[in-house]
C-alpha cells in the first residue's frame, strides 16, 4: 500500500520543479498529511528511483533535504524512518478564514480564481481526502493578494457533500461552507520551510527559488470525515503566523 501511494504521487508531480524538489515536496506532503506515519519507514534509495525514473543522485539529495527539515531520519545500516513528530503544544482556535483574519488586522485581501471545477477524484486525491472510491470533488486554485500584493497561491480539495456548487464562490469559500453549515469543525494545520518552484516564484513576483512557507491544512466534519485538504505557499516577507499557547 505504502508503494503503491508513494508510486502515485510521484506519477503525479509537477514539470516546473528541480527533480529533487518535487520529490522532496511529495514525500513531505505524504509526511504531513498522516499517508506515511511516525516511524514509517520509506522505500529504499533504489526503490524510489524505480518508482520515480529518476537518477539515485536525485533520490538522495530529496532524502537529505527532508532529513535536514527533521521529516524523516536516516539511519546508517537501516534506511530512511519518518521522524517522530515534534509538536507537543496544541492551540486549539475558532476555525476562521484567511480573509476574516487578513481583515481584522485592517488589511485588505483579494482573491484571483485561477482553477475553478467540480471533478472526478484523481487517486491521490482519493487518498488525501481519505475517500473509499471515486467521487466527485470540488477542486480550487487561486492566487490570494493583500492590499495588492501578491501573498499566496492556494490549492484546495474539498468534498462536494461541504461545497457541491462553485457558482456562489467570490472571496471567501469559508464564508460559502458557513452559509451551507458546512464549515469544517476541527482543522489542523502544519507549516514548513521550502523554496519556490518557478511557477509559484512569478506567480507570488518572487525569484526562483526563493524561500517561503508552506501550510497545509485537512479541515474535518462532525463525523471526523476530512472535509477540505489545502496546500498554500506563503511568501515570508508577507505573511508572519503567531500562535499562543497557555494563559
């Protein structure tokens, strides 16, 4: 199972990445969003070229990148382990928009819809949103500004059981799922350190390469089903996340 998951996201990368950032973006996504758990431990070096067609070389230098982000563990004689995670504080928030937040800090935030469509489930996608079989899926893109800056670029699954219908979407897809009283009950969230691909690099008027954060987030219903799984690419000089923990 862990092959096959690994070998479908690789099948599913993206052109526009040096090699050994997409493998390092994909395996980390896995990470994160619990497809390869604590203590997992990740095919060979071999095994991934043959599941990626890419040269050993690139392989490694992924494995060593992800290592050096505290993802995964190499072990001398034993392999590559996912790392046990490191967060051991919580904040539990109101589950809140991006553009609820931008705006109670007095700025102003526009969103451009680049990819708007209800879809088919791509197999990864069936394995983010944790789906039994095939379905259709609300699947977003766009390009968030604030006062007209470029900040983000967002790309969002979310279930059509929360959001079956796009034609009401403008600013907010939070502000839709709340009028549908769907909005997710539980989110949890986790950010990282990457640099940019060229795409996102012009899209967020960066240069290549360029260091920035990357949040994911899996929003849950009341059932514990997930709801929403958004991957988002923060520009660092635009973006500053505070969280608070105790009283």
């Amino acid at each position: 199972m862990q092959l096959a998951t690994i070998r479908d996201a690789l099948a599913a990368r993206r052109p526009d990445q040096a090699l050994h950032q997409e493998v390092r973006d994909i395996l980390a996504r896995l990470i994160e969003t619990g497809a390869l758990a604590p203590g997992d431990r990740l095919p060979s070096e071999r095994q991934l070229t043959d599941l990626s067609g890419m040269s050993r070389v690139t392989i490694r230098k992924a494995l060593t990148t992800l290592a050096e982000q505290g993802l995964v563990e190499q072990r001398q004689g034993a392999g590559t382990f996912v790392a046990a995670t490191k967060t051991n504080q919580r904040a539990i928030m109101p589950v809140v928009s991006l553009s609820d937040e931008l705006r109670d800090k007095g700025q102003v935030s526009r969103t451009i819809w680049l990819h708007r469509e209800i879809t088919r489930a791509s197999y990864r996608e069936m394995t983010v949103l944790e789906l039994a079989e095939p379905e259709r899926i609300a699947r977003l893109e766009r390009l968030r500004l604030v006062d007209e800056r470029p900040l983000s670029t967002e790309r969002s699954l979310f279930r059509t059981s929360a959001l079956p219908d796009l034609s009401t979407l403008d600013q907010s897809v939070y502000a839709v799922l709340a009028d549908r009283g769907t909005l997710p009950v539980r989110v949890v969230q986790s950010v990282t350190a990457v640099n940019m691909a060229p795409r996102e690099a012009a899209r967020l008027q960066a240069l290549p390469a360029a260091a920035a954060l990357r949040l994911t987030r899996t929003g849950y219903d009341t059932q514990g089903a997930i709801i929403e799984f958004t991957e988002a690419l923060f520009r660092p000089d635009a973006y500053k996340m505070v969280l608070e923990f105790g009283g």
